[in-house]
C-alpha cells in the first residue's frame, strides 16, 4: 500500500508545485511548502486509513501551510501586503498597476479569490470543482463573478484585457 501512495505522490506532486508557486514568495518557499505536505501525508498515512481523494487532501494540506506561513510572516514583519514581490523591470506606471490589481484581487471573498488562484495554477473548472467538492455550475459562476468584479473594481472595459489594462 505504501508503494500505491508513493506513486501517486509522485504524480501530483508537480501540480502541487505549480500551486504553490503561485501562493508562494518565492520558489524556495514554494518547495518547502511542497516538501511538507508530503511529509505530512505520509506521516499520516501510517497512522490513519487511506484519504479518499488525495490529491485533494494534499492541495488541502498545502493551502493550510500557506496559510500558515503567511500569518508567521505577518506576525514577524508586519503588513503583508508591504512584501508583494512585483517584476521590477515594469515601468512606473505598471508597477502602480500591478499592485492596485493585487488589492483588488486581496478585496475579494475567501471563495473568490481561491477559484482564480486555482483557474491560474492552470485547473480546469471540473478539476477545481472536484478539489472544493462544488458543483461545476458554482465554480464557473464564482470564477465569472470574480472576474466581473474585478472589472469593475479595476473600471476596466469587458472587451479589454488584463494585459492592455496593465500596460496603460
């Protein structure tokens, strides 16, 4: 049994990374991240029964220790909101961009924001829908509302992108 886990650790595995980048500070950070979910998954699995879905419990595992992490590093340094890393090769301009578009992205519902975090991980909208247990109609209204939100909160024109907007 313990074979069976291993292989199918080592297949999330690279998704997990991929999403824990994208959570993450940095690539360091994010390898820990990965690191201990898959210590924690294992230690568990010798203790308990096997989980029934376990790529979702690791995104699961993962997400809790970046959540974690983020209120160490609150508690340590202050305002996080202070230590976004922006590409610093970006022009005044969009650098101020960047940034409103991350505090609107942070003024989003906790569901909100977890779809579009997962929508650019590179999920589908039926593998968010089996990771958060949600029907696909709710994943697909939340992603459509979170990004009509945040059109409007950016007072972005529908027909513009993202990339367009960030570029003004």
């Amino acid at each position: 049994m313990t074979k069976y886990i291993s292989a199918q650790i080592i297949v999330i595995t690279p998704e997990l990374l991929r999403y824990a980048h994208y959570l993450g500070d940095s690539a360091d950070i994010a390898q820990v991240l990965v690191q201990q979910t898959v210590e924690r998954v294992l230690k568990r699995h010798e203790r308990q029964a096997s989980v029934e879905d376990l790529k979702k419990y690791m995104f699961t595992i993962l997400h809790n220790l970046h959540n974690d992490h983020l209120r160490r590093k609150q508690r340590n340094s202050g305002d996080i909101s202070d230590q976004e890393i922006i590409d610093p090769g970006l022009s005044a301009g969009g650098r101020l961009a960047c940034r409103e578009a991350l505090e609107m992205v942070n003024k989003l519902s906790e569901a909100h924001r977890e779809v579009l975090r997962l929508i650019q991980a590179g999920q589908s909208y039926a593998q968010i829908a089996t990771r958060l247990g949600l029907p696909i109609g709710t994943v697909m209204s939340r992603v459509s509302r979170a990004r009509h939100a945040l059109r409007q909160a950016m007072d972005m024109q529908p027909e513009q992108s993202v990339v367009e907007w960030l570029g003004q």
